[in-house]
C-alpha cells in the first residue's frame, strides 16, 4: 500500500484558557489517500474548518500528528513551512481573496510571485492557469469587474498556478448561485479525476459532499462517521 499523502493522528486543537478555553477538536484521526476527494461535513462550530486549517499546515495541533507523505509536519518551520504549503497545496476559499484593483493575472500568479518564480514564467504559467478555466480573454481585467462564478474560477487558477498535489476548498460555491456553484463543482471534480489533484472539501453542502469519494462528518470536535471509500492508487 502506498503511503497516504496525509495521516492524521489523534489530533486535538484548543482556543483560549481556562474557563474561556474550547476544545475545537478532540482527538480526531483519519489517512487522505493521494488522488480521492474528500468532504469534510458538520454544523457551524463543529471543527470542520480548524481541522482544514491544521491539514494545510496554517496552523498547528496542540497534540497529535500530522504527516504530509509519511513525514511530521510538526518540524517544518519558517521558510521551509512557507515553501512547503505554497508548493503543495492550492485554496480556494468561499470569500475568493482577490485583490480588486489589480489585474486577473496578477491575481493568480501571486503564488509564483510568492514563491520566487521569475516574471516571464510567472506570466506563462499564470496565462496556462486561465487558459485551463477558460479566461484567458479576462487576463488584463480587473478582478473587481467579474462576475462572482467568475471570480472564483480565478480563484481555482490560482489555486492551480503552482500545481498542487492538494486543493482545500472551504464552501467554494457558498456564495454562488446554484447554476453558478455547479460549474464550479465540475470544475474542481474534473481537476480531481483527469488530474488526480486530491480534493478535500469543507462544505455543509449535502449535495456537493455526496460527489466526493469520502465523507467525514464532525460533531463538537470529534469525527462521528466517515462513509465513502478512498480511491485506489
């Protein structure tokens, strides 16, 4: 069997101390194999996003582990967290993050920017990014003038200008309209199944939960039952 490109181990993560102090998550463990999509499903206030920000090392257990293909991330510090979660990983967030002023591509070549990659690649591959969802025509648009469906397939090519391994979307068709929130469900699917980009979604979406290959439901911090079952490399 491969090794599974996350391993979650007993994890627990806690906000504030003493009688202000709440557990968000308590003891949860689960593996996230390379290629499968999965949903991440609760009520407001259960730990479904703590548990998303902890998978993509934006934040830290208090105890418990995390292992990113078989390694802790518990020793990733500074510089080599930053270019670890910034070559591995792709967001795409319900709130879309877009800086208005500036320009699509500039948009979604940010992580490149971010990541030391020189201009003329950075606009190769940011180009490449929107030619793959379909704007290319809006590059030199500013992103303040899109549509909301459109904003947040920029959002995707920026998630794809580095080319993950692992997409977390958190509600990424939350504040889409139904016909809108379905193209970009495709979108992310297809990225997952023609590209094997792993897919974990955090979503209270029934409906976009069941398209995935897993789902992991949580309750007052703690998984209560996971359903599905993961790909086969």
């Amino acid at each position: 069997m491969p090794t599974p490109i996350l391993q979650v181990r007993d994890v627990h993560r806690s906000y504030g101390r003493g009688q202000t102090r709440f557990e968000a998550l308590k003891g949860v463990s689960f593996d996230v194999a390379e290629g499968e999509s999965i949903a991440i499903i609760g009520k407001s206030g259960s730990g479904k996003s703590t548990l998303m920000h902890l998978l993509a090392l934006l934040d830290a257990p208090d105890a418990g582990s995390i292992a990113l293909e078989g390694v802790d991330t518990a020793g990733l510090r500074g510089t080599r967290l930053n270019r670890t979660r910034n070559k591995t990983f792709g967001f795409v967030f319900q709130q879309f993050f877009l800086t208005g002023a500036n320009s699509v591509l500039e948009n979604v070549i940010l992580p490149l920017k971010i990541a030391g990659v020189g201009g003329k690649e950075r606009r190769r591959r940011g180009l490449a990014a929107l030619e793959q969802l379909d704007l290319a025509d809006k590059a030199k648009n500013k992103a303040v003038n899109l549509s909301g469906g459109q904003k947040q397939r920029v959002v995707i090519a920026r998630a794809l200008v580095n080319d993950p391994r692992i997409i977390f979307a958190d509600e990424p068709t939350g504040n889409l309209d139904t016909a809108t929130g379905a193209v970009v469900e495709d979108i992310l699917f297809t990225l997952n199944r023609e590209h094997g980009i792993t897919l974990i979604v955090v979503t209270h979406d029934e409906d976009l939960a069941a398209r995935c290959d897993r789902r992991i439901v949580i309750r007052d911090g703690r998984i209560v039952e996971i359903t599905g079952s993961a790909v086969a490399a």
